[in-house]
C-alpha cells in the first residue's frame, strides 16, 4: 500500500502546499494516542460496519464519515479490570509499550461505549453483558463522554472487566506533520455483541447507519460524503474480507502509515501513503 496516491481534500490543499514549499515554517505537534474502532455484523446482504458522520463544528474531520473513536484517557491504568490477551501481547502485536497497549484498548471499548453504546465487557472473561447498555446506564455513558468518570473507574463500579478478547487491531494511521491536531490512531475491529444495540449517542455525529462498506467508498467518489484515505482503506479490507469472521482474522503485520504530500508531475498537488518519520 506504500506509495498509493489520493487526490488532496481541499480543505487540506493550502496546508499541504506551504508544508511542500517551506516545512521549517510550521511547528509540527507531536500526535496523541488514539483508537478508533470498525463495529461489524453479518447481515443477508453481507458484512456490515457502523459508520457515523462528524457534525459540522468539529474541529477535527468535520462532516467525515468515521468509525467510532477517540483520544486516550491517562486514568485507564493498572487497576482497569481485564479478560483476554494481557497488555504486553498486545504491546507485541502494535509496538508499543505496555500501558499504552492498555490504554489504547480501553479507549476503543470507551469510545464504543460512549458513542454507538455497545459495550465490550461482562462479568468475567467468559460472559458480556446483553441488552440496551447504552440505555440502562446512560448516566454513566454521559460522564464518561465528559470525562467525568473513566472506564476503569465504570467498570470496577460495576463489578465488570473488558473484554480484550473481542478485539482485532488491523491498521495504524498517523496524520500527517502539516495537522495542527495530529494523532497516532490505532484501528481496531469488533463484532457487534449479542444482544446489544448500536445507535448513535454522541454530539459529536448528526447521521449514522449500518452500512455495506462498499456503500460509503462510492459516496465519498461520488462527492457526497467526505471520507479520508484511512477509513476508506479500512472500508476497501471490510469489501475483501467480506464477513465478520474473516475481518476478525488478525493480520500478520500492521504498518504504520503517515500520508504525505508531493507535487505531481504536472505540477499538480497529491497526497500519498508514506511511512512515519
């Protein structure tokens, strides 16, 4: 995938041009821990993902079309109560050291939690809680989303633990030095649990919908929807793998991958995939 090239989104076109003709100019921020995460199901059309679209005041990717996720939260630490793979073989699988392996887990089951209400833990490492979660503890899900309350701190008061066994991480995307809000996003996949509901509870998205992944690829070629180059080579693996258990598959290796910008031959911008640096 190294060297695959995209069109620039325009609101991205002025930024990526200065970075081209004077990088020095610019004070490059260092990115912040993230996960995002592919909700999925089998449904009799085939493999389905949740998708929500970012309101229009955000100020980062407003109007795109995204999966769940968010930023990391320093309190998910040691006392977070867990069931599955431990931190240090995640740590292994994203390169990464262990509490941040940890953290990085913890903030895609929060942000799933906070923003479709589904959620991935349960009473032990065997058994996951059922029903309208997001709805039987929606005071929780609303101070978790104002940081009121972490998931660590959720969970013990619930006598529950996170079910790391229900993840797959499958791509890591660092946006690119020209962002003045950057990010070091860990993607994750997940099947939707039985008996769970997933509807959208965030402020922070005005449409959602289970989707073939197919269906947002053509929108965003079409114009109609903004989708950026990571959630749509996400979209492209959910169009190949075709069902829940072979998008569940853990891939051999991830490598990160930056989007860089470069001026074309005939003088025109683009943006490629890169490797961090």
């Amino acid at each position: 995938m190294i060297g695959r090239e995209f069109d620039v989104p325009e609101a991205g076109v002025e930024r990526f041009r200065r970075w081209l003709e004077n990088p020095d100019s610019f004070d490059v921020v260092q990115p912040r821990p993230a996960a995002s995460i592919m909700l999925l199901r089998d449904a009799s059309n085939g493999l389905e993902v949740f998708i929500l679209r970012r309101v229009t005041g955000m100020k980062f990717l407003p109007t795109a079309t995204v999966f769940p996720g968010g930023g990391v939260d320093a309190r998910d630490n040691e006392d977070l109560p867990w069931a599955g793979p431990p931190p240090e073989e995640w740590a292994r699988r994203m390169q990464c050291d262990t509490l941040t392996a940890q953290q990085l887990i913890a903030t895609a089951v929060r942000e799933l939690f906070e923003e479709v209400g589904v959620l991935l833990a349960g009473p032990n490492s065997d058994e996951l809680v059922t029903g309208a979660v997001g709805e039987e503890w929606g005071q929780e899900r609303a101070a978790l989303e104002s940081r009121d309350l972490s998931l660590t701190q959720f969970l013990n008061e619930h006598n529950l633990v996170l079910r790391s066994d229900l993840l797959t991480f499958r791509a890591r995307w660092i946006t690119p030095p020209t962002e003045p809000r950057r990010f070091n996003t860990h993607f994750f996949a997940a099947a939707l649990p039985p008996g769970q509901v997933a509807e959208a509870l965030t402020t922070e998205a005005d449409r959602y919908r289970w989707a073939d992944p197919q269906w947002p690829i053509d929108e965003g070629r079409a114009g109609r929807q903004l989708v950026v180059a990571p959630t749509l080579v996400n979209l492209e693996e959910l169009v190949t793998a075709g069902s829940v258990a072979v998008a569940m598959q853990v891939p051999d290796h991830v490598e990160p991958i930056m989007m860089e910008p470069f001026w074309r031959p005939d003088g025109s911008l683009g943006i490629r995939m890169g490797r961090p640096y």
